[in-house]
C-alpha cells in the first residue's frame, strides 16, 4: 500500500495546469513531466518488495546458510555462460535454463551486476531529465507572468471598473489598456533583455535534444551495449514464451553464483548456486518501455529544435509563415503591414517572445498589443535604441525602409526619411 500511496503522490505532477503561464513548448514538458514521472514511477516499481518479493532467491548445498548465499550473490553479482545460450541444446531440452550450465576455464561468462544500481541510475535520471526546466525558469524569472498576470480573463472585462467573481478578478477595458500599454514599453524598452530570454530558451530546448542522446548512450554502457538494439531485437522476435527469447541474455531470469568457502582441513571449498532473479520480468519490461520511450523523446525534441532553427530563417522571409504562426496561437487575422513593421524591428529573441507573449493572451487583447508594438516601430528609424535621450545605442542595426521583399509578397513600407 506504500508503493500505490507513492504513486498517487506523483500523479499531480502529470496535470498540465492552464492557469499557469506557458514559457516552453509541449515536448519541452514531454522531458520534464512526464519523463520525470515515468522514471519515479519505475523506481517505486523496483523497489515494491511487497508485490515482487526479494530480488533475488539462490539455492545451494547444505554447505551454505541460504541468506548467506543469497546475500553474498547480491552483493558480488552474478553470471551466465555464454556457451550455454546454444538455442539448439535449449530446444532439444539438454540445458534446463539459458546460460546456466557446467562452467570451464575457457568458457566466456556474462556477469550481471546491473540489478544492484537499477532504483539509484532511475532516480539520477529523474533528476538530469529535470535540471533543463530547473535551469530554465531560473533563467526566465517569471518574466512573462508578470506581464500577462491579470489579463487571463481580458475576454470578460465589459465594464468601466474591475469586477471580482469568487477568485476571478475581471479587469475592466481601462485596466486592460494600460497593461498593454506597460508591456508595449517593456518590450520596447527592453529589447536585448527580451534577446537573452528567448536564447536561453533556445539553449535548452537543443540542451534536452543532447541529453536524450546522452540518457541512450549511458543506459546502454549501463546494460553492456545492449540497450541500443534492445527495442529492433523485441519487435524481430515473435515466439513469446519461447526459450529463446532475446531478452534472456540481458535480463536472465536464473544465473549461476560460486561462493567460496574455508572447510575443516583450511582448503577452499567451491559452492555453485543457481539464483532466481525475480526482480529481472520486472527490469526487462522497465527497459523495453524505456527504450521505446526514449526513440519517441528523441524524434520529437529533434522535430522542436528543426522547427525553432526553421522559424528563425522563416520569420523574416515570409509574410505567409509569421501569419500562420501569430494566428495559429492567437486565433486573430493581422494587418499585413502591421506583421512586417514588427518584423523589421525585432530580432528573432523578440518576435520569439511575442509568440510567447500571444499564447499566454486572449486573441483580442494580444492583436491589440501587436498593432500597438507595430505603430510605435513604425514611428522609429532605430528600434534597438533603449535610450530616453534617442541616441543611437551602440552596436544595434537600423530599421529596414523603403520596400521590404518577402519570399512570398512584396509589400511597399512608407519611408519616413523621405
């Protein structure tokens, strides 16, 4: 009953909570939720003795106490026989177990000693999967909360005065008109601050897209190199309950153990034991799930980090692409005009946080914000200027003027120098 009241401590942390700002994208969750989740659930799994019973169970001779034995083979690990895996002496019914029979000197063994660490390397892997989104809200601060906070029902404010339902604040059309007006002059004014935001997200979600390579690489030093074609050798295999099947060569369900021992005389005395290793139906699940998993973690971080690196040579290639996108999130036409002034006047961090800012925003109040951003750009030949006094800040680019060429249209800008 511990394990289940464990696991139902975990399932909050698998709601996706709306009210909360969005500050990543959904495969950015897919690590640090529901990745995390399914590696603690793992863990509780391992380490459920009540459902599984002891990890491993040996038997020996009547020379060796059996918790001695049992915990002795724990502790120092034990093995199989490669020559024992020979699928034709399995089948023919002369070895009882997959690699366990007779050892000699020259045989060539396989020592399992995976079982012992599998709880800690789960939970340590819980932990790197959450460091990225740890490091991530350090880093953005609560920027984009504290922007959009009381705006979350912009859609209700029909009244002169904010109105409170219950814990639903409602602001009204003035309240909504000076917050767009505070975070009109934030981005604005802080431009370079918005570049910074938007790059560490960038870093993050390439760090995530790494660190599912390096989870695959190190579970598969962890499992001998078998972790690698552990998912391609289960869909080959197709005789379930066959004698032999791939995963009893890395999850063996009865290994062989050699204790040693003084006799009476002071010789060495060799105690062979066979071992039940319970636990491995459970590992060998664990680890198909896993590697499944993972090739799924892996596709989509990729498909995240080649959709950022394509928005980035998009966005100001392509009228066509920065409509689809801003009305794909803010459910809202733009003014075509309106798109290319702000364009021309971010760089990539701020029209990625703009994206940020619109799917945190009802449609009506961020196409308010978008026309407002769009005019005030207009009216600046240097929007890279956060100086009050107007002087050129140093090392920032000017607007783009006169006409402006997309892939898709071109559409004349007025030039104000003229």
């Amino acid at each position: 009953m511990m394990m289940l009241s464990h696991l139902r401590a975990l399932t909050p942390r698998m709601r996706f909570n709306y009210t909360k700002p969005i500050i990543d994208n959904t495969a950015f969750k897919l690590h640090y939720k529901v990745t995390v989740v399914l590696l603690l659930a793992f863990m509780l799994l391992v380490c459920g003795r009540e459902y599984f019973g002891e990890h491993i169970k040996c038997l020996s001779d009547q020379g060796v106490p059996p918790h001695v034995i049992q915990t002795y083979c724990f502790f120092m690990a034990t093995f199989t026989i490669v020559r024992h895996y020979n699928e034709s002496l399995l089948e023919g019914g002369f070895l009882p177990h997959p690699g366990v029979g007779p050892i000699l000197e020259s045989d060539e063994t396989i020592r399992h000693t995976y079982y012992q660490w599998v709880p800690f390397v789960l939970f340590i892997q819980a932990i790197c999967f959450y460091i990225p989104h740890y490091i991530w809200k350090r880093k953005e601060g609560g920027r984009i909360r504290a922007l959009v906070e009381g705006l979350q029902y912009a859609s209700l404010a029909l009244n002169e005065e904010d109105m409170k339902a219950g814990n639903i604040a409602v602001p009204s059309r003035k309240t909504i008109e000076s917050r767009v007006e505070l975070i009109k002059k934030d981005i604005l004014l802080r431009l370079r601050i918005t570049r910074a935001w938007s790059h560490w997200l960038i870093s993050m979600e390439v760090l995530n897209l790494l660190h599912v390579m390096f989870q695959v690489w190190i579970i598969n030093k962890f499992l001998h190199g078998s972790f690698m074609s552990l998912g391609l050798n289960v869909m080959s295999f197709r005789h379930w309950g066959d004698i032999t099947n791939p995963l009893e060569t890395v999850f063996p369900k009865v290994t062989k153990c050699v204790f040693h021992k003084y006799g009476p005389s002071g010789a060495i005395q060799q105690h062979d034991a066979l071992c039940v290793m319970a636990l491995n139906i459970i590992h060998e699940k664990i680890y198909v799930i896993l590697w499944f998993w993972l090739l799924f973690l892996f596709i989509t971080s990729l498909l995240a980090v080649v959709w950022r690196f394509l928005s980035f040579f998009m966005y100001r290639r392509s009228l066509k692409f920065n409509e689809m996108v801003f009305r794909h999130v803010s459910k809202s036409k733009f003014n075509p005009y309106n798109v290319i002034n702000v364009v021309n006047g971010c760089e990539f961090g701020d029209w990625l946080f703009l994206y940020y800012l619109a799917k945190n925003m009802k449609s009506a109040t961020f196409h308010e914000l978008f026309r407002s951003v769009a005019e005030e750009l207009e009216k600046r030949d240097m929007p890279f200027n956060t100086e009050a006094d107007g002087n050129e800040e140093k090392g920032s680019e000017p607007i783009l003027l006169g006409k402006v060429e997309y892939d898709d249209e071109t559409l004349p800008l007025k030039d104000k120098r003229s």
